[in-house]
C-alpha cells in the first residue's frame, strides 16, 4: 500500500513539473501576426524622370506639280533617323484591386501624364532643287491617357501592361547645307514644327516603399507609334532660296519614341 501512494505522489510531481515546464515554454511558441494585406485601391500622383530615343522614317515628296514630275513623287524615301534624350514626367491616376480569376490579386486602373523632353539629334531633308539639308530636330513635350492592368507578385510588387492615346510635339527644324554642316550655312529653308497623335504600349513594375506607408516607385517601359503625316517645307528667306512661303517639297513623316522611366508616387488612401 505504502509502494502505491509512494508511486501516486511521484507521478502527479512529474505532471505538475512538465505542466510548469510547458507554460515557460508557451510564449516561445506564440503565433506570429499575418502578414500585412496592402490594399492598391486608390489615386496617386507621381514625378520622375527618364531616357528616350525617337526612330523617324523621312522621305522627300512632292506636292506641287512639276514639269515631267507628278505630285506625291518620291525623290528621297528610306531615311531612317533618330533622336535621343533624356525627359521628366509626372502623372496622375487611379487604381482598383480585385481578385482575379486566374487566382491571386489584380490591379486595374486609368492615368493621365505628361513629358518634357530634350530628345533631339541630327535631321536630314529640305528641298531637292538644292540639294538635302540638315537641321536638329528636337522632341519637346508629349502627353498620354491610357489604362493598366497588373498582377500582384506578392502583396508589396506588382507588374503591369498599359496602353492608350498619346500625342508629341516636334518643333521646327532650320536648314543649313548638308555639304558643310559644320560651318552651319543657313539655306533659309525650314520643316515646321507639328504635333502628332498615335498609340503607346508598355509595362513596368511598381512596388511599395515599406518604411514610409503610401511611398511607392515605378519603373515603366513605353513604346509610342505617332503615325505618318506630311509637312511641306518652307521658304522663310527670299535672299537664300528664291521665294518666300511653301515650297514645291514635303516631307512624309513617321515617328516612333521609346522611353524608360522612373518615378516615385504617392498614394493619398492607401493603407496596408
């Protein structure tokens, strides 16, 4: 008898000593938090700054019948000719979250902004009669509307596509002899300045700044189609070409920009 209350009393010390044991133990072993749901719904601004570089297919036409020449002939077609510079941008747009049915989280939203740009280099054309010119032709500013859907890596990344309308502006190009352009005769020739509308596609990635809460920064790639127009050439100087207004020559156009990006943006609702 004595041998079982001895063995009764050792055992219920041993359970008293693990379940002491096990409640120091118990913090140890607390659950951590979830992890943070961030929410992308939203407006933003944001402001940055990037390269671009402009490919620009040229070729000299007439527009005023000539003798032995009809109009709408191409004297010089094929010149392929290109601009680079750097630009700043800013823009404005909203965002939506939701979950998509391929699984995890999608972004989708609509933006607006604009670039101001010193994208330039070196332009040939002018006028056959006396012979092709060269100017600096310069992209000065563009804008853009456009969409975006995007995919959420994890809560803190997402990637996206966009796409939309925009529209650039290409200042006036003064010519001076191709022959001797270092000495920069003038020939009193000039392609007007113009703006052109077309489409842009592109994507980038944006991820949240952790350690300021509606910090984010963008990176985006864009590819802008202006489409073909023509201009015709001016004389803006008797003295130099013999007239003065529109000449016999124009110049059909065709323009594509590529521009890469980075911005950082600000969200007003975004809460994690």
């Amino acid at each position: 008898m004595r041998t079982i209350l001895l063995s009764a009393v050792a055992a219920l010390a041993v359970s008293i000593g693990a379940s002491a044991r096990a409640a120091d133990l118990r913090p140890l072993y607390k659950a951590a938090p979830p992890a943070p749901v961030y929410n992308w719904s939203g407006c933003y601004v944001g402001a940055g700054g990037g390269y671009g570089k402009s490919s620009e297919e040229t070729a000299l036409v007439s527009v005023r019948a000539l003798p032995g020449i009809p109009v709408g002939t191409d004297f010089v077609d094929g010149i392929t000719q290109g601009d680079t510079g750097w630009l700043a941008t800013a823009q404005v747009g909203c965002d939506f979250q939701f979950a998509g049915p391929i699984g995890g989280n999608w972004v989708v939203g609509a933006f607006v902004d604009g670039d101001w740009a010193d994208i330039h280099g070196r332009h040939t054309g002018g006028d056959v009669n006396i012979g092709l010119q060269q100017g600096e032709e310069k992209l000065s500013r563009s804008w853009a509307a456009g969409g975006r859907l995007g995919w959420l890596v994890n809560p803190q990344l997402l990637t996206y596509v966009s796409g939309g309308f925009t529209e650039a502006q290409f200042d006036s190009v003064n010519y001076v002899s191709a022959l001797f352009p270092a000495i920069g005769a003038p020939t009193g020739l000039e392609l007007p300045g113009r703006t052109q509308q077309g489409w842009f596609l592109g994507g980038g990635v944006e991820y949240a700044i952790g350690w300021l809460p509606g910090l984010f920064v963008k990176t985006e790639y864009r590819y802008a189609d202006y489409g073909t127009v023509t201009e015709t050439v001016n004389c803006t100087s008797a003295a130099l070409c013999g007239l003065a207004g529109p000449t016999s020559f124009a110049e059909r156009l065709h323009p594509t920009v590529q521009t890469i990006t980075t911005e950082l943006v600000w969200r007003f609702n975004w809460r994690p």
